[in-house]
C-alpha cells in the first residue's frame, strides 16, 4: 500500500507542476500578447526593425493570447501548445536573420512546448472518434 500511496503523490505532484507549468507559460504569452496589441513603444520598434509591417504585430499579439487561451483550457492545450511553439520558432527566424539577437530564449519556449503538445497529442487523435 504504501507504493501505491507514492506513486499517486508523484502523479498528483506531476499534474500540479504541469499545470504550474502552463500557468506560468500562460501568462507569458498574454502578457507579451498584450504589449504588442496595445502598441508598446518596444514591441513597435521591434516589429519596425523587423521590417514587414505592424500588422504582423497584430497578428503575433493575437496568436499569443489566443494560443495562452487553448492552452488553459484542458480539450485544446495540444492546439495551444503547438500554436505558441509555431510563434516561437517564427520569433527565432527573426532573431536569426533579422534582428541578430539573443535566441536562446525562442528555442527553450518552443521546445518547452513542443513537449506539452507531445504529452497531448492524444488530444489530436480524440477528435476522430
């Protein structure tokens, strides 16, 4: 009995850090979902600097909210977690060959999620049925 009692705390624990984990990832996202949407002078400068348009501003601020949305929300957080690692590698595009910054924090997000939409991947398949 008491390895089964272990073996549920370490599930209960891992269903809490994940959750954790999503929370946190969450709020990152609608944060810096936010800051482009409402025209924070940095985010224009960058997305200036980048060159295609603020429109992309837009469309990146929305797709980051959007995607911090499925993510908390249990049926789509596949969809979520995928959407916002496609966010994350365009981010590393840019700051490759545009911006020449820092990437190292665009590849630990979009690995971070890539591993949250294998852990749900089952979510993919459960919409066929």
């Amino acid at each position: 009995m008491p390895a089964l009692s272990a073996h549920l705390s370490a599930g209960r624990l891992k269903t809490i850090g994940f959750w954790v984990l999503k929370l946190l990832l969450a709020a990152f996202f609608l944060f810096a979902g936010g800051a482009k949407i409402v025209g924070v002078p940095a985010m224009v400068d960058l997305f200036d600097h980048v060159g295609v348009g603020q429109w992309l501003r837009y469309l990146t601020g929305a797709l980051e909210m959007g995607g911090a949305a499925l993510l908390l929300w249990p049926p789509t957080v596949f969809y979520g977690a995928v959407l916002l690692a496609l966010v994350s590698v365009g981010a590393l595009w840019a700051q490759i060959f545009v911006l020449h910054e820092d990437v190292i924090h665009a590849i630990v997000l979009a690995a971070i999620l890539a591993a949250i939409s294998w852990t749900h991947r089952t979510q993919l398949h459960a919409e066929g049925h």
